[in-house]
C-alpha cells in the first residue's frame, strides 16, 4: 500500500492507539501488505518512463540540457521542480488554487503561482479543466464586465405613484425597541414617511411593514424604487 504519509509506516509499532484508530488496523491486519510511503520521492522513479520527460531525463545525465538539470535525484526546468504524469498534478493545483486565506485564485494567478515552483507540459490544460469544475469558483463567480450607463429614473406625473425605499440603520433604541427607520419619499411631491422598524427585518416583514403603514393610506404604488 503506498501513501503520502510517511508516519503511516509505523502504524504497526504503536502501542497506544485511539479508538477509531484501532478499528481501522484492526480491519487492515487481515490483509497481507507492505506499506510504503509515496512523497515527492516517486518522482524519481517516474522521470525515466515519463512520456513527457523521459527523453530529456536521458539527455541531462551528463549535466544540464538547454534549461533542465537534475539535482539529488529530481529534475528541474530552471526553479521550476518538473512534476511527472501523476495525481500529484491535480493535489497541486487543488493546493495553490485554494489560496489559503485569500480565497480561490483565478486562472491567471494560479498559473503564475504555480510556473514560481512547478512545471509540467499540460499544466495550462489541466488548471483551466480543474477551475471548470470547481464548486465554490462557479458559487462565487461576479461579473467581471462593465455593468453599463446609469439610466435616469422616470418623472413622477401623480403624487405617490413613483416611491423610492430607504433605511437609516442602527439608531438608539425607542422605548419600542426599535432601532432603525423605513424611508419612503414619494418623488412626485417629496413628502415622506418615517417607519419605525428593525434592522434584522427580512423582505417579508418590511414587505408587511409596508402594507400596514403606506398602501393602507396611499395606495399600491405604480414605480417603487430601491437601491
């Protein structure tokens, strides 16, 4: 069994195991096997046989050819260290495209991140095929486009036909517990209502808000506005 955990090889030897962790060798014991640790070491074994380096592997045994070069074992395209066909290509994409606190990164900078530390032919290919299929990219994806010219809002013709909505948040609590305040101007006459409300009012509860103290009085409105 190879993994990419080399602390799994003593598994075996430990004497104190947690419980999850006993059903585990337990239920692996039963099978006969070896296991291996399979880290950035395999690489050394895939170089010779690699479809895309192999040639070249060949060529640099004499010292570097053009910009490769081998180094205790490795090989390298400038700084670059040259990944051969394998999973490992995909786990490192997965790592830099993750960012770490800085969110998932673009095609762009996930390339160049990755051309400062790896090479590979295909790695173009294979970025842009992982950050196709990747969830949280597609969720958080924004518009990148112009969103266009500003459009002037209607001339009002009759009194409350046109209304625009607003809200002024977070004030001092009124002996109502309220703490923050409905606007609603009408634009044909600018007079305004000041609706006592909460901020952690959702659309259905300002939507009633609404009914209960503007439509009851001025009527259903033909243009609301909000921003």
């Amino acid at each position: 069994l190879f993994f990419d955990h080399d602390a799994l090889k003593f598994i075996d030897g430990k004497h104190k195991l947690k419980s999850h962790h006993a059903k585990w060798v337990e239920f692996i014991q039963a099978i006969l096997f070896v296991i291996r640790h399979k880290g950035f070491d395999l690489f050394c074994w895939l170089y010779c046989d690699d479809p895309d380096f192999r040639k070249i592997w060949s060529k640099c045994d004499n010292g570097p050819f053009q910009q490769f070069s081998k180094l205790d074992g490795y090989f390298f395209k400038g700084a670059g260290l040259c990944i051969p066909l394998c999973s490992f290509c995909e786990a490192i994409i997965l790592k830099v495209h993750g960012g770490g606190l800085t969110g998932h990164f673009r095609r762009d900078k996930t390339l160049a991140l990755l051309c400062e530390q790896f090479y590979w032919p295909k790695m173009e290919r294979d970025v842009i095929g992982l950050l196709e299929r990747c969830r949280t990219c597609h969720i958080t994806k924004t518009l990148s486009s112009n969103a266009g010219l500003f459009t002037h809002l209607s001339v009002p013709v009759a009194p409350w036909d046109d209304v625009s909505f607003d809200f002024v948040l977070v004030l001092p609590h009124t002996q109502r517990a309220k703490d923050s305040v409905l606007v609603v101007v009408d634009r044909f006459l600018k007079m305004a209502h000041f609706v006592p409300c909460l901020k952690t009012f959702d659309a259905s509860q300002v939507a009633t808000l609404d009914f209960l103290e503007i439509v009851k009085l001025r009527g259903i409105p033909k243009t609301p506005t909000y921003d």
